[in-house]
C-alpha cells in the first residue's frame, strides 16, 4: 500500500498510540490542503490491525490488504461531498446509520475505525447525536473526524476528542512519491496542470486530479451556458473552502498564460481576484458564486 506522503511527526505520534495501544475514542485531524490526512488515517487504521507489525503496518496480512483493496469492514469512510444530499452536509440519518455500524464494535479487525471527512459539515441536529456517541465509547471503537476548518467544528464535539494537526506535506517527500507512482508522460501532464506550483501540486494530488479528469477549469466555465453554470454552482457550494481553493485555481490558470491575455482575460482575473477575496467574509456562497459564474 503506497500512501501519499503525510507529516513524519504525524507518523511518529500515530505509532506510539497504536504500540502502546493508548486509543482514544475520537481524533480531529485537522491541517492545511495538501496534509493528507486522509492518508493518516488509512495508516492509522492499519497501524492498529496490522496482524503482524508492531509498528506500522506489513502490508501483506488479511487486514492490511483489504485495507489496501478499500475492502475492509472494519474501515468505514463517512464524506458528505460524496453522499447524495444536495446540502453537502452530516445528517441525522447518516448518524444514526454510523450509530447501527458501530454498536457491535470490530468486525474482524482489533478496532473499528470510522473516517467522517469535512466533519465541520455537521447538521445541529446531527451534532447532538453524534455527540451520544462518542460521550458513550464503545470498546474497539476509533473515530476519526477530519476537517480543513478546524475553527467550523462545534467546540462540544472538538472538546471530546483528541486533536491532531498536520502541516503540509514536504516538498521533497512528494517529489519522491511523484517519481515512484507516476511515469514521465504523466509527471509531464502533472507539470501542465499545475502550473508548476507547489500549492496546486500538494491540492491535486491530495483530491486525486493530476492525472485524467478531475476539477473543471475556467475555460470550460465560458464554454457553457448559463443553466449548466448554475448546475456546476451546485456542488461549489456544499464546501466553501473547495470553492475558494478552486477559485485561486483558475486565477492561476488564465495568468499563468499572461503573455497573451485579452482584454477580456484581464476583466475575468479582476472578477476572479475580487470573489476571491470576498469569500472570505460571511456571504451567501450560493448567490455570491451563482453572481460571478454568469457574469464571467
């Protein structure tokens, strides 16, 4: 199993809880874009069933290949940008599912483990269940709720579990990740997509865009009509820190080609820039992106 290249310290903390077998209930891992901390929790979950490591994990044991194949019962992956409500966040239901999973404790593994990505997306309502549950530890039982924004997670749920922060991961440890995964044709596309910028470069490789289909650039934004830009609107506006991030993204994309930029270019960075900056105040994302989509 080759994991994307998260913080050594990350590493070294994550070995001592599951050498000492210390575990809490719930961990928040939270970081910068580009920490892979959903990596760190794939190898925290191995780590802790590994059948045969006392550190790290083999690779090659019952456990640690169906974790490898995403095929393991003891590893349940909740994210609300991948679930069906339009809302794009944690329901009430989606709680009281995890709450059936969970009741048994581990499957087949030493723990259960319980990966909710974005967990800032909690409802109110589903906040206070969730919180039942981890007020109410199960033995074998590890959640690990994952969040860019830290300071969005309900300080109830946040005072109940364990914090862990990952920094961005090292540039030459993802070079050397690039280089072994990745051959020259696609390190070349890699180059081209990025712009040869290391933010970009950690972001797409932690979403899974560098090589193939992945985000919609701004040039396809101006190729589509109007309804089929609200429709894009639809799932901007389920993460606000995405929609940022892919904002500065296309900023990138249309001066990163400054020689040649139209009048009509430059109107579009202004409006990109501006959005971009207003985002970061307390506005109606929805009106705010729908505004800016049809007017580029």
């Amino acid at each position: 199993m080759k994991l994307k290249p998260f913080s050594e310290r990350n590493r070294k903390i994550i070995n001592g809880i599951t050498e000492n077998k210390k575990m809490a209930n719930g961990y928040i891992f939270y970081g910068v874009p580009g920490s892979f901390m959903s990596d760190a929790a794939v190898y925290f979950a191995s780590a802790a069933n590994c059948q045969v490591c006392l550190e790290g994990f083999c690779g090659k044991c019952h456990a640690c290949r169906s974790i490898s194949r995403n095929n393991y019962a003891d590893l349940i992956y909740i994210d609300p940008q991948k679930e069906k409500s339009l809302s794009g966040n944690i329901t009430i239901d989606q709680v009281r599912e995890i709450k059936e999973l969970v009741k048994y404790g581990p499957n087949s593994g030493k723990y259960l483990f319980v990966v909710i990505r974005n967990c800032q997306k909690f409802t109110v309502q589903a906040a206070n269940a969730f919180l039942k549950v981890l007020e109410e530890p199960l033995p074998g039982v590890c959640f690990i709720l994952i969040t860019k924004n830290v300071a969005d997670v309900l300080p109830t749920i946040k005072s109940r579990c364990q914090l862990m922060f990952f920094p961005k991961a090292g540039h030459n440890n993802v070079m050397d990740y690039l280089y072994e995964n990745y051959s020259e044709e696609e390190l070349k596309e890699i180059n081209q997509k990025t712009y040869n910028n290391e933010y970009l470069l950690n972001v797409f490789l932690e979403e899974g865009y560098l090589v193939g289909e992945g985000y919609i650039t701004c040039r396809d934004i101006l190729n589509k009509d109007k309804f089929a830009r609200l429709e894009i609107v639809q799932n901007l506006i389920k993460d606000k820190h995405n929609a940022q991030t892919l904002l500065m993204i296309w900023i990138q994309e249309i001066w990163n080609d400054w020689q040649n930029l139209s009048e009509k270019d430059y109107t579009i960075l202004d409006k990109l820039i501006e959005n971009t900056g207003q985002m970061k105040y307390n506005v109606n994302l929805r009106l705010h992106l729908e505004n800016l989509l049809i007017c580029l």
